[in-house]
C-alpha cells in the first residue's frame, strides 16, 4: 500500500509540474500576443476608420476564440480517446482472466 501511495504522490507531482510548466509558457505566450496586439493595434488606428478598426478587432477576438474552442474540442477527443483505450485495455485483460 505504502508504494501505491508513493508512486502516486510522484505521478501527481510530476503531473503539476508539467502544469505549471504550460501555466508558465502560456503566460509568456500571452505576454508577447498582448505586445504585438497593442503594436498592430497602433499601427492600424493610422489607417482605419474607428468603424473599421472596431470590426478588425471583433474579428481578431472571434478567432482568437474559434482557436481556443478548437483547442478545447482537441484535448477532449484526445482524452476521450485515452479512456476509450484504458476501457478497453480493461476489459481485454478482465475477459483473459476470466478464459484462464
């Protein structure tokens, strides 16, 4: 029981360090898409009417959106197929045990 317990306290805590890891990146990633927005933004005021710039930007978030929501769908086929294989993998080896 002790190992179980164990080997459990390292898989978690290598599973929050690989989060904190993404955490970390991610916000770095954020940092340098909220400089470039700010510097495109700039640039384009110089060459869009208010209108305009408003619907460039409600276009931009919409995407931004569209990717995260893609993202989301991602992560849960990839998980949703990573039960699929452990239920599997399960019922393969209880019905083996059951042939023995």
């Amino acid at each position: 029981m002790f190992i179980f317990i164990c080997v459990r306290q390292v898989a978690l805590t290598t599973k929050r360090d690989e989060l904190r890891e993404r955490f970390d990146d991610a916000l770095e990633l954020k940092t340098g898409i909220d400089r470039r927005r700010a510097r495109l933004d700039a640039a384009l005021r110089d060459v869009l009417s208010p209108g305009e710039l408003t619907d460039f930007r409600r276009a931009m978030d919409s995407v931004c959106r569209l990717r995260l929501d893609d993202q989301w769908v991602d992560d849960r086929v990839e998980m949703s197929q990573r039960q699929l294989s452990a239920l599997m993998d399960d019922v393969f080896s209880s019905s083996q045990a059951t042939e023995c």
